[in-house]
C-alpha cells in the first residue's frame, strides 16, 4: 500500500472536519488536536511521519505559508489542502457557534497571523493588550474607526454586501457590534452597505438598518421604501 498524508488547513470554521469526513475510508489514520487533544496530537505527528504505508490525514489551523510548509516538511505531507472561505462566511459561521465570541476571535486571530506569515511571540502581543490601538466601544467613533472605514471601502469598492447594488457609504460589521461588542476595529471585519442616510439608489432599502443583529446567513428581505 502506498503511502499518502493528507494536511488540511484553514482557518476555524473553515470546514476542515467536515471535509476530512466526506473522504476519510475505513483504516485511515485521522489527527484533529479539537478531538484528541496537544499530547496525543504531537504522539500523532511523529507517528505519521514515520509511516512507510498507509493514509492518514492531519487536521491543523496553520496559518500562513511558512507555517504550514515546516508542518508539512515535519510529517512527510504528500498533499497539503488550504480551505480559506471568504471572511463574511467564517464570521456568519462562528456567530453561530456554540461559543460565538470565542471563535470569532479566533478567526480573527487566524486572519492576523495568516497576513503576517508568523505566530506572534507573546512579548509582541503584549503592547496591544495594554495599549489597545482601537477602541472598543460600540459607538465606533475615532480615528481608528474613520481609518479602517476607508480601508474597508479601499478594499471592497460601493457595492452593498446585502442587496448587491452600488452606492453603499455605510460601514456594516459582519459581526454586529450588538453581539459583540468587544470587537476591534477591523477593516476585514466590516463590509460596505446602504444605511439610513443613503438608501440604495436602486431598490430603496435601508439595508445596514434593517439587517439588524441577524446573522449573514439568515435571510435578508427588507421592506422595498419608495
């Protein structure tokens, strides 16, 4: 039997458990740290990379491309899948978790450290605990939040993430501040949308306003205002 191990990456919530399982066969070898723990994840590691046969997949966050290379150099990979949904759909998934604000954060810390290509050290994480760059009330008010606005419309154009139609001016959390409101300000975490003060041209809506807390993934049909 040949040898094949598989390393699936992503984020969380990216589907990676889910993927494994729709092609996993009876006798394969499966490590997921979520399921078996650190101690029996990195028993596991060293016991793939001594295989001479067999399949096994390996389930790891990894983010960045160093990250995920040195991991496949350590267990012999012979194919390495990166599952990367967009960020509206990792954060709609994680804020129906059963712990929303724990997987938000860490989708949102996987965002950071994929950008950086790198695991920040803990001396570097800690000027940003005691001195927080943005603030974080839900009022969104400063320059951080007029920033990260403009890089947000920098990024993602007027195109209304709700109704799809141009001329959107509004910032609309993919995370509604209402559910957590501890969130930085993140220019990733935010997406254009019409608003009270600039209904869509096209269909009238008000869509910011009346999407309210609802998840992305639950329907959006508001009201047409003429």
């Amino acid at each position: 039997m040949a040898r094949s191990v598989t390393l699936v990456t992503g984020p969380p919530c990216a589907g990676k458990t889910t993927y494994v399982a729709a092609r996993v066969q009876p006798g394969d070898i499966v490590l997921d740290q979520d399921v078996i723990g650190a101690a029996a994840m990195r028993a596991g590691l060293a016991r793939v990379a001594a295989m001479t046969t067999g399949t096994a997949w390996v389930i790891r966050c990894a983010p960045g491309p160093t990250t995920r290379a040195a991991l496949a150099r350590q267990i012999g990979a012979t194919d390495v899948v990166l599952l990367r949904p967009d960020d509206a759909e990792l954060f709609g998934r994680a804020a129906r978790r059963q712990y929303p604000r724990r997987h938000i954060q860490a989708v949102r810390d996987w965002i950071a450290r994929e950008a950086a290509d790198r695991w920040p050290s803990r001396r570097a994480r800690q000027p940003r605990q005691a001195t927080p760059a943005a603030p974080r009330s839900k009022h969104r008010v400063g320059r951080p939040y007029r920033r990260a606005r403009q890089q947000m419309f920098a990024l993602h154009g007027s195109t209304c993430h709700l109704c799809g139609h141009e001329g959107a001016r509004t910032a609309d959390h993919l995370v509604p501040v209402a559910v957590d409101s501890t969130q930085p300000v993140d220019p990733h975490g935010m997406r254009p949308a019409h608003g009270s003060g600039n209904p869509c041209p096209t269909c009238r809506r008000h869509c910011n306003q009346e999407r309210g807390t609802k998840p992305l993934g639950a329907t959006f049909k508001p009201a047409l205002r003429w």
